[in-house]
C-alpha cells in the first residue's frame, strides 16, 4: 500500500473528524450531520480526487445538491436558516479532495481545517466581541483595513525625489504596523470585556496609547482620590507596556539592534515591573478605575502619525549629516515628548540602511523612550493628584535612570 495515499487519507479522516467533533460538541448540527458525517465527507473527498480525479466535478456537484437538500429539510423540519455547518460540509469535502492534490495541498488543507474548526468553536466569543463593537468603530475599522489593504499595495516602493527621498511604501507599511498593534491590543480589551484586571488593562493600554491611558488615570484619580494607588499602577504599567513595544517596531525593521536595545529597554522592564509590583501589594481596594481606549484605527490619527514619521526621518537624517550623532540624540529628545514610535522606526530604519551606526541608533532609541517615559511623569503631576504624582514619578524616575545608565555603561 502506498505510504503517502494511506498518510493523506488518515489526514482527510483527522481533518473531517475535527470539524464534525466540534460541530457535535456544539449542538449546532441537529440531524444534518455530526461527528461520524465530516470524516466520510472528507473520505469522499480524498478518494474521489485519489482514484477518480475525471469525475470529481460530477461528485462534487452531486454532494453539494444533496447538502442543499439536506439544508432545505432542516429548515423545514426545525425551522434553523443557519448555514453554518451546511458551509462547513462542503469544505470538509474540498480539505478531503485537497489532501491527495499534492504536498501543498495536503499542507493547506491541515492549516485551513483547523483554522475552519478554531472559528466555528469561537462562536460565542466573536458574537460577544460584535456586541461590543458600536457602529462607529466598525466604520472606522472597515475605513482604515480598505485603505491599508488596497492603497498600500498601490504606493510605489521606491525612494522619490519629490518626497525628498522618502519611501512611501515603506512610511504607509509602517503607519498600518504601528496601529495594528494597537488595535491588537483594543480587540483583546473587547474580547476579555469588562472583568478585565486593571494590571492586564494597563498593558493592553500601553499597546494601544500608553499616553492616554495616563491622561485617564491622571482625571480619575482626581475625580476619585481613594483610587490614587491603582491609577498610578495602572499608569507605570502602561508606560511599561511602551519598551517591549518598542522591541517588537525594532524587530521588524532593523533586527540586528534587538539584542542591544534588549539590554536597557530590559532592565527598565524589570525595574518598573518590580517596582508595580511592591505597588500592586500595597493596595487595600475592590474598586478599579475604568479605562476607556478608543479605536487606535482610525483614518486621521494613522494620516497625523504618517506625517510624523515621514518628518522624523527626514529631520534625522539630515540633523545626522549636519550635527552628526548630536543631531540624532537632539532630534530623538525632542521627538520623544510626542511619540516614540516614530523616532525608533527613523532611526532603526536609517541605522538599518548603514547611515548612522548601530550604537547611535541604540542611544537616541534610549533616549526617546526615557523622555516618553517623563512625560508621563509630567501627566501624573499636571493632571492627577500630588500623591499620583509622586508614585508616577518615582516608580518611572528610577526607571528612566536606569534606562539612562545602562546605555552609558555600554
């Protein structure tokens, strides 16, 4: 027997009987099929395509009459219009036929069986996520995907004179990763919902505006002083949550400066995750702060960080060719009190391309993290209470110095 067919078909079995275990596990098949149907559908599948490939159309057209058939009956029987696992049949019959097409094939149908068998499982969660997304979001969401789906692939991925050299592939490809992370982190605080612990909140907040979440937690600890302790938690964690952020925008573009920036973006981690942590014990309260984070994709914040970072990289790398390494440490000060982002995507990408060196680039990485960092100081102070002030400000302080120091030993 050949060892591959026998392989491919025990495959079709395994992909059939996932999908057929979660439909009967959800009680969402009724009498159309169950954990015994999906694996003879893929068997079908697989060994008409295996023996037969002349006939596969006819087969496949005769299946797919007998699941409308079968769908019709349910409908009238018990009145379910839902298509779910009528669809969910007719690709368990494609996964089955695509295990014996080829290597590719064999690989793609395992991939896609189990993702098919993952989102029918999710169904309750992605219902419970639809619920939390107003109308407004959606448009937003939907606005910004068509444009980072469709003008990207558009833009011409060349250096342009008129753009005085700027790539504007390269500027749109790294605005859509930057919101992309933080919508990741806004669709998780949609998904955990409301019981999610204000530490996890702080983090995912970090991913999606550190600089918003302090401003928030700045206004409720003046609104509710007795949640002064937890809103300064709230607040170094999500200014926490900004180095390993940073690690993930220089992987992407210049990878050969993680393991250098991973020494001091590491020990402000672990210093401030510390320090949040004596602070987190120290707390005496049920009561958590609310934090309110708005969709991050958005059109005009992506088009205003564009234009950041399309400035930054300019300003460097002329500031570099007229004031030298000077240039970029000043240009990464000053572009660190509005955003962090953009100066470590300019300057990975400059040190990535061999127009400044690596430890240049590390420095003023450094440095726009820890000027980000006070400025969530000045957040806590100018808008919070004195005492948020202070626990901000010294949690964060040390942190920003050691940042500082770690960077000056090496």
């Amino acid at each position: 027997m050949n060892v591959e067919w026998t392989l491919a078909l025990l495959i079709a079995l395994g992909i059939g009987s996932l999908i057929g275990l979660e439909r009967e596990q959800s009680e969402s098949a009724g009498r159309f099929a169950g954990v015994r149907t999906f694996p003879l559908v893929a068997l079908l599948g697989a060994l008409t395509n295996l023996f037969f490939p002349s006939l596969l159309p006819i087969v496949a057209g005769t299946f797919f009459l007998l699941v409308v058939i079968a769908y019709v009956s349910k409908i009238v029987l018990e009145g379910d219009v839902g298509m779910t696992t009528a669809l969910a049949t007719i690709l368990t019959f494609v996964y089955g036929a695509m295990t014996v097409h080829s290597e590719e094939g064999l690989t793609l149908a395992i991939v896609l069986g189990t993702v098919t068998a993952a989102i029918l499982a999710v169904k309750d969660p992605v219902h419970d996520l639809t619920d939390r997304i107003g109308p407004t979001e959606l448009r937003a969401t939907l606005k910004f995907l068509i444009i980072a789906l469709v003008v990207l692939p558009l833009l011409p991925d060349e250096e342009l004179e008129v753009l005085l050299g700027l790539n504007p592939r390269f500027v749109w490809l790294m605005v859509v990763f930057v919101s992309g992370l933080g919508f990741l982190g806004y669709v998780l605080t949609k998904i955990l919902g409301p019981q999610l612990g204000i530490g996890l909140t702080g983090l995912l907040g970090g991913f999606v505006s550190s600089t918003a979440t302090a401003v928030a937690m700045a206004e409720q600890s003046r609104q509710r002083p007795a949640l002064t302790r937890i809103s300064a938690f709230a607040t170094v964690i999500a200014s926490i949550a900004m180095f390993p952020r940073v690690l993930i925008l220089v992987a992407v573009v210049a990878p050969e400066l993680v393991l250098s920036l991973a020494v001091p973006l590491g020990a402000m981690t672990v210093v401030g995750g510390l320090s949040s942590l004596f602070l987190w014990l120290r707390l005496r309260t049920d009561q958590e702060p609310s934090v309110t984070l708005d969709n991050p994709f958005r059109v005009r914040p992506a088009l205003l960080f564009g234009s950041l970072f399309a400035g930054v990289l300019l300003v460097v790398d002329l500031f570099n060719v007229v004031f030298g390494d000077a240039g970029v440490y000043g240009t990464a000060l000053v572009a660190g009190t509005v955003d962090a982002n953009a100066i470590t995507l300019s300057v990975s990408n400059l040190a990535h391309t061999g127009v400044i060196a690596e430890s240049v680039a590390v420095t003023g990485i450094v440095l726009a993290v820890v000027v980000n960092t006070l400025v969530k100081i000045g957040i806590a102070w100018v808008l919070g209470t004195p005492s948020l002030g202070r626990l901000v400000a010294g949690i964060l302080g040390t942190t920003s110095l050691i940042g500082i120091g770690t960077v000056w030993l090496l």
